[in-house]
C-alpha cells in the first residue's frame, strides 16, 4: 500500500480509520523512490554502490557477532580489546552501566532478529536454539527493570515475533514451538514485583530471583526513577500480553504511563528527568528529549500506532506541542525548567538527543528533524562520532561514544521519508568511521575519548542490535529483504513487533476516560494523519535547502537559538541575549542588560561585574530573561573554569601486527615536549630502563638511547623521571602505574606535574598509562622483542602514520582495492621522533595530579588565563536569592565567549566488585598467540573482501 493513496485528513481530524496509512509513515518505509525524486547535483547513489555498502555492513556484522560468540559467549557482552567476556562480578564495576548485565548471554537475545533482517535464517535457528537451551532467567542477580526489558524481553519477543513469521514461511523453524514466547512471558513475571508501589510507577531494579524488598533481593530501597524508565514499557508489555493472552502485563504498564502523564506539570505540559516512585514528586526538574526522558515520548506515539488507542496519540501532541514551544531552538533541543521553561536548564546537549529526528520523522514534521540531524552530522564530521554530551558551541562536553545507534537510526528514518540520496552519503561516513576508528581485531570498540582515539574495552549489545539493523535497511532495497519489513514496528532497541498485535486479544479499554487532557489549537494535529503533499514538498531541492544554512554551522559559527517569536511570526523582537554571546565592549549587548535589570560594573583589575535587580528590568518577561541570562553566566563560568585542565593524550603502537589499531588514553604532563603542538608526533621503540622506577642515574643507556623509555611509577617525582631519561638518551617517556589492575577506564585523567622547580631544560614528551594499558605494551614488548609506538595528542589516521612506509591497504583503508604489498616491511624500520611544528590548538589548563616522594599524590588547579575585557574569578560568582517584596541583586563574573576547542572531561565512577559469580561464568582470557591467529584471520578475510570487490 503507498502512502501516495492514502486520504487526507483536515486538521484535527483523527482516529481508527485513518490509522493504517499512519502505521506506514510511522513505521518510516515509504518508497524512496515514490515519495521524491533525487535532487539536481546530489549525486544519486547507484545500486552496485548500495549493494556493496549492504555487503560491507554484512561482513561488519559478522566480524563483531563471530567474535563475540568464540570469545564471550555465554557472558552477556564481549570486551573487544581483551578478546572476553564481560561477566558481571569478575570485571571492576562501572556503575550504573552494568545493570544491563544479568549473565543472561544478553548480546545474543538482543541480536536474534538483526539476524533475520540481515538474512542470516541458519544462524538465527542455531541462535535461538543456544538461547532456548543455555539461557538461565533466574539468576540471584539485581538488574536494571527498563534495560532488561527493552534488551532481554524485547529481544525475546522480536526473536519470537520472527520465528512465527520463518515457519509460516515453511523452509526454517519448523520445529519452533513458541519457546521464546515462554521466556519472555516467565521474565515478564520476573519483572513484575517492581510495579508493587502505589503509584505504579515501577522500582529502577530487581532481582530475577528474589523479586524486590524480600531480604536476599539487595534492592527495594530506591525512591526514584527516571522517566524513560518508567514510561518505555508499554510495548513490549502490550506485546506480551497480546501474544499470550494474559492482560496483567499491559495494564501495569499502562498504569505507570497514566501515573507520568497525571504528573506533568499543566502550565507547560512537560516532564521531568527524575520522578519519586511512591509520591509521584518530580525530583529532577530539567525536561528535554535526550537521556532520561527521551524514549517515554517515543513509547507514547509508537504506542497508538502498535494499539491503536487514541489517547496516546492526543497524549504525545500535547507533548510535542510542548517541545517545539519550549525546548525546540533550530537545530538545537535545549533542556528547561519545567515549570519556568523559557529558562534553560543547561548549555549542553547530550547524544540520546539523536533519536528525536527519527521521531519527528514519524510524526510527520520533517523540517525540523532534518535541521537538527544536519546539526548533529557536523559535529559527528568535526570528531568522527557523536560524543556523549557537547556544549551549544559544540565544543565537547563528555568525550566518549559507546558507538550508539540513534543517529543511524534518524539517518534511515530520514532517507525513507525523504528518498534523498545525502542520507546514504551520511551512513557511508558512518561505516566508514567505524571501520576506521573503532575496528579492533576482536569486533568493535567503544571510544573513550573521540578526541584522541583512544579505545574503551566495551561493545555494548544495543551496537549488534540496532546498529547494524539500520545501517543494513539503510542501503537495502525491498527485493533484498526475506520478508516485508512494513509489517513490523521498531521498539527503541530496533526490536520488531508485528502490527497485526492491534487486533489480538484487546483486553484493555481503548480509550481511558478519567483522563483529563488539555484542550489544544487544531493546528497542534495537523501532522496527525500525514500525506505526501504536506509531507514532501514538490522541489526536489526541500531537505538541501534546509541543510544548506547548517553545513557550516559547527566549524565557522556558535549558533544562537531562533526565537520563538521569530519563529511563529518571522520577524518582531530580537532572541533573548546568551551568555555565551555576550561581549562587555557591545553598546547593543549593553542596552539589552539595561532592559533586564542587569548592571555591569567595571573593576580596577580590567574584570566586570554583573548584577541584577529585578525591579528595574523594563518588564516581567525581561525580569525573567535577566535571571535567565545571570544564571547561563555563571554556568558559563564555572564550566571554563572546570575546562581548565589539559586533555588526555593517546599512545598507539603501530609496529607489526597492530599498525596503529590499539590506541591506549594517556595522562598528558605539564612539563616536556607539548605534544599539542607537534603535529606528527613522537615516534619509536619502546625499551625497559633499569632501574625501573627511574629514580637514578639510567644505568642502560645504550638500550635507551633514541627510544622511548618505559619506567613505573613511585619513589620520586616524574620530573626527576624525565631527567634521568633524557640524559641517556631517550626521545620520551611512559611512566606506568603500580597500581595493580588500575585502568583509564574506571579512573580519573592522571596528571603528571613537575616538582615545584623550574622544568623548562626538560625537553622529551612524558605521558603516563594506567597499569591495565601499561601491561598490554608489556605484553607486546614479551611476545614481539621490537614494539613500536607513537606519542601524540590524538591517534593519527593509519594512512598518516604509514605514509612512505610499505603497508598492506587494508589498513590504512578497507574501502580501496590493494596491490601485492609487503606486509612485514615496517617490522624492521627504525623510526626517529619528529617534532614537525603545526599552529598552537587550543587546549585546556588545569586540574594537575603531583608524585612527591614515596607513593602518595595530589592536586592543583591551575589558574586560568584572563580575559580581556571580562575575565572569569570564581570568587566573583555569586547568586542572592531574591525577596519578591525587596528582590536582591544576582551577581556573576562575565567571561568573554568564544568558539573554542576546550573540552570539558565526564565524571568518573569510582571502582567497586561485585562477588559471588558462577564458575561456568569465568572470563576466557586470551593469550596473545590466540589473539593475533584471529587478527592473521581477519587480516585474510579483508584481503578477500577486497579481492571480491565487496
């Protein structure tokens, strides 16, 4: 059915009827080729290309699913840069992250229908065959209610939902009884315990075994629960019920969202991040689309379209009515207060953000969602992935990138609404970042800071998932599918549910009528019962001339939002002032304080003062814009104040067999060789100094001289390290820590400082590695006499680093054909460290971490530069509360804003361990022999690929 058939609908109009041309927008499968033509000059993609980046995702696929199934199966997730499973109580906690786990071989559950959209049928029979016989529900475990149930349950489910399809289809699982469907329906049981509260929102954990609140659950206890986690159930829940009959699951769920939608704040019908189970307080105010909240709007509009109850339909609107008023600010989606929502609750945006676009997609209002993916596709070309978090300037905020989906997955909403041939230029990036960047040996590895490069051993289940699934949809045509994918919707993990569920076993009221809901304009339903006229605009040129405004907008602009009243009448007042804007020398910027309330205050030292008196803004509104303003700007000083700390460095081996794929976060020094501004880098073999510690006269020299020495932390200061090292000879260092098991991964940046002296005579670059990163060049030093690294501010390209040099292709890139090429070539080069100047970078100062004598350490802030007209004091922020009667002034300092490339580092967990694993659990360390047979195997299966023309 073409959605080009389907009736209008005039504004307001809605309902049943008009659902099944809904389900087909929703579900994002129009005909590309139907809906709009490729645009002039776009440079249509033809179908050989699609097809060979179909195979390429294939055979992707496959070197992380093959890995994780020879290396850590049955452990719930692979670590990829170790070659093991990550099983919980046998790896140093990370926190929160590891509630996903429940040794319930969670990647492969989460993977089981990706197998069947990829065509994979063979290896989804043996796959749930090892589920059906391996899987263990019961474990005395305590995991995360909304991660196992949109991981485990949801993956039990889609496996089931295709498992039916593939027997009716008479060739595979004929033998298939509904296995899965009883897992899911005993986890589903498993998980019900939460909802014992008396709002129905449900506990954020439990225990498989002992439920919550029973003496062994070891939970029970918590009082809060974020949004998402409470909302993003229904579902998966309905399904459930639906598939087997039994209503309970479906009405629990509904309950929590009726409870979340009775909890909205009415004035500006938003939610926030945090909610107290039992009383139903927000305890988190902020409200945005990203983490926390972010898939409780999805749920809510998937919801009417999987069920067909009209109520979440009418519940989203009002929702998204909310959003575009509010937190909407072309392209960005800025978090607010929810009950003062023109004031922004923070000048950052975090990643799960990405998934909006797709959403709005199946809403139907397509101009926004391209606008704001073309913001996140900038900053994803400025550092190769999106990271965690970034600030409105798009400097980055938190570093990593645990190789999410949502922006793959908005990428495929995208090209299907809009036919547009960019959107497959954009997941070709996409593949080939991840093959350039994130490829190890062992499938495929987290960013710990996209950065410098430098690699987390993680791969989360949700990348198997969901990654895959879209990028593969993404260029596959219908005739390369083995079943009609229009008749699935996606859960939030890419997990499909069959539409026919509508009509199954309709235990609950549709429509719940003690339900208040707020009377809206008609035009907030416009987008209700989409059609291609509305939808896609007759210019070929629509989604071009909406990015071309943004192509730039991350490199050459720190973009200010749009005001909403340019927005609704295209002209009338000016935005708001930012903060970030601000600068003491405009007369203009000047004026707009004055309007505010707000007095600037010249000091003797060349700083400014700002303070604010609510009486004498011009307004209420300005009043309100001036507390705005007073609060972003002492954010804003604080965060740059926090920015001043240097960021950390990478250390990458490139000698045979890494060639530069292992890339270990460092810990930068304040004294040395900056290697910030050394473009190339400091290069060579690494030796052994004797003594270890460093802390004397070398007494190897002549192994020392022209590499760089490696030394372990302890008994003296690094400066002293450094001098005894460079007077042998040594072109730089790396100090390791002797802290057994300590890793980057779940510590804080180190930060080498000097010894109080003056260390300007120290010339060679120092960087210190934690002892789980310091142990895997150890380990290479053992096995391969001769190892080769390279010292830099961030990893470098394989085709940099080899430049010159004989290498195979396929490492510098797996996407051009090779020639016959030495691979062992590099093995015997000797390399000298080059110290090629490049133009200074911008770069942070500050939080410094000292070694004096012994074994204990320290920290130090360093001061940050002034700025010049308005410098930041951190003693000069402060904020009065004001008296409505007598308002007081509120105070800050005002820095001088700027694009600038400071990056501001994530908090770090603390490390703890969790006991009490069962041995059949035990981790499968590799030695090294093992790892490189399997890297010689995957170096053979690229060199046939490319033989093949894949």
């Amino acid at each position: 059915m073409a959605l080009s058939g389907a009736p209008r609908c005039r504004a307001g109009e809605r309902g049943p009827r008009w659902r099944r041309p809904w389900k087909l927008l929703a579900l994002g499968l129009l005909s590309a080729s139907s809906v709009l033509a490729a645009a002039p000059g776009a440079g249509a993609m033809s179908r050989e290309e699609k097809r060979r980046l179909g195979n390429q995702v294939l055979e992707m696929f496959d070197h992380a699913y093959s890995n994780y199934m020879e290396h850590a199966y049955p452990a719930d997730e692979l670590m990829p840069l170790t070659c093991r499973g990550r099983v919980r109580g046998q790896e140093p906690s990370r926190g929160d992250v590891d509630d996903a786990l429940g040794k319930f071989s969670l990647t492969l559950i989460d993977t089981l229908d990706t197998l069947v959209v990829l065509n994979k049928t063979k290896e989804f029979e043996e796959a749930v065959k090892k589920v059906i016989k391996d899987v263990n529900l019961d474990n005395d475990i305590v995991v995360s209610v909304f991660e196992t149930n949109i991981r485990v349950l949801g993956g039990l489910l889609g496996g089931h939902s295709v498992a039916i399809m593939l027997k009716e289809k008479g060739e595979y699982m004929q033998w298939y009884n509904g296995e899965l469907l009883h897992m899911a329906k005993e986890l589903g049981y498993k998980l019900l315990p939460a909802f014992n509260t008396t709002s129905g929102l449900p506990y954020p954990r439990v225990n498989l075994k002992f439920g919550v609140r029973h003496p062994e659950a070891r939970t029970g206890t918590e009082t809060d629960t974020c949004t998402a986690c409470a909302g993003t159930l229904i579902l998966e829940f309905a399904a459930l019920s639906r598939f087997t009959g039994t209503s309970i699951f479906e009405e629990y769920a509904r309950k929590a969202l009726d409870f979340i939608w009775e909890k909205r704040q009415r004035s500006s019908n938003l939610v926030g991040v945090t909610i107290n189970i039992h009383t139903g307080d927000w305890v988190r105010k902020d409200s945005g689309v990203g983490a926390g909240i972010d898939s409780y709007y999805e749920y809510l509009l998937k919801a009417y379209v999987l069920l067909g109850d009209d109520s979440f339909l009418e519940r989203f609107n009002t929702h998204y009515d909310a959003i575009m008023r509010y937190i909407s600010q072309p392209p960005l989606l800025l978090d607010v207060h929810i009950h003062k929502p023109m004031l922004n609750a923070r000048t950052w945006m975090d990643s799960l953000l990405a998934f909006f676009p797709g959403l709005q997609v199946l809403k139907g209002d397509i101009r926004p969602a391209i606008e704001t993916h073309e913001m996140l596709y900038q900053v994803i070309k400025k550092h190769n992935f999106l990271p965690e978090a970034f600030t409105t300037d798009f400097r980055v905020h938190w570093a990593q990138h645990p190789l999410r989906p949502e922006f793959a997955e908005s990428t495929y909403f995208l090209y299907k609404a809009t036919g547009d041939p960019y959107y497959l230029e954009v997941g070709k990036t996409l593949i080939e970042n991840l093959n350039k960047y994130a490829r190890v040996p062992c499938g495929f590895a987290a960013m710990k800071d996209v950065r410098t490069g430098s690699h987390e051993d993680r791969m989360d289940s949700f990348f198997l998932a969901e990654m895959f699934k879209y990028l593969y949809l993404l260029f596959a045509d219908k005739e390369d599918m083995i079943f009609d994918i229009e008749d699935y919707i996606f859960t939030t993990e890419a997990h499909l549910l069959p539409l026919w569920l509508s009509t199954t076993n309709q235990t609950i009221s549709k429509k719940n009528t003690s339900t208040e809901y707020t009377e809206l304009d008609d035009s907030n339903f416009d987008w209700t019962c989409p059609n291609t006229q509305i939808l896609f605009p007759n210019d070929p040129m629509f989604a071009q001339s909406i990015r071309e405004p943004l192509k730039n907008v991350v490199d050459k602009s720190c973009p200010r939002g749009i005001s909403r009243a340019e927005e609704s009448l295209g002209s009338g007042p000016k935005p708001p002032l930012r903060a970030r804007d601000f600068m003491a020398s405009n007369p203009e910027h000047l004026e707009i304080l004055k309007k505010m309330g707000v007095s600037l205050i010249h000091l003797k030292d060349g700083r400014v003062q700002l303070v604010q008196h609510a009486v004498q803004a011009a307004s209420s509104l300005d009043a309100e814009d001036g507390l705005r303003f007073m609060q972003e700007m002492i954010e804003l000083s604080s965060q740059q104040q926090k920015e001043q700390q240097l960021p950390p460095r990478a250390v990458q081996i490139v000698s045979h067999p890494f060639f530069g794929r292992v890339v270990l976060t460092a810990g930068p020094a304040q004294f040395g060789m900056d290697l910030s501004k050394h473009k190339a880098g400091t290069r060579g073999f690494v030796a052994t100094i004797k003594p270890y510690n460093g802390c004397s006269e070398i007494t190897n020299p002549e192994a020392v001289k022209e590499k760089i020495a490696l030394m372990q932390r302890g008994q003296c200061m690094f400066a002293e390290k450094a001098r005894n090292i460079q007077k042998a000879g040594a072109i730089g260092g790396i100090v390791i820590d002797d802290n057994e098991g300590s890793s980057s991964d779940t510590a804080p940046l180190f930060q080498m400082a000097g010894d109080g002296k003056n260390t300007d005579d120290i010339t060679i670059p120092m960087l210190f590695l934690f002892n789980k990163e310091g142990n895997i060049i150890l380990d290479a030093i053992r096995e391969y006499e001769a190892v080769e690294v390279l010292l830099s501010d961030k990893a470098k390209d394989r085709a940099t680093i080899f430049k010159g040099k004989m290498i195979p292709n396929y490492i510098i890139d797996s996407n051009l054909e090779i020639e016959n090429m030495d691979q062992k070539s590099s093995e015997n080069d000797s390399h000298k460290p080059t110290s090629e100047e490049a133009p200074s970078e911008s770069q942070d100062a500050g939080a410094v971490s000292e070694e004096p004598e012994g074994r204990g350490e320290s920290s130090a802030v360093g001061d940050p530069d002034p700025l010049s007209p308005a410098s930041t004091d951190s003693a000069g922020v402060s904020m009065a509360d004001p008296d409505p009667h007598a308002p007081g002034p509120t105070e800050a300092s005002a820095p001088e804003p700027a694009c600038t490339a400071g990056d501001s580092q994530p908090q770090e967990q603390n490390t703890q361990t969790e006991a009490n694993s069962k041995a059949h659990w035990d981790s499968k360390v590799q030695p090294m022999e093992s790892i490189l047979a399997d890297w010689n195997e995957d170096i053979e299966a690229f060199e046939m690929m490319e033989k093949d023309e894949l």
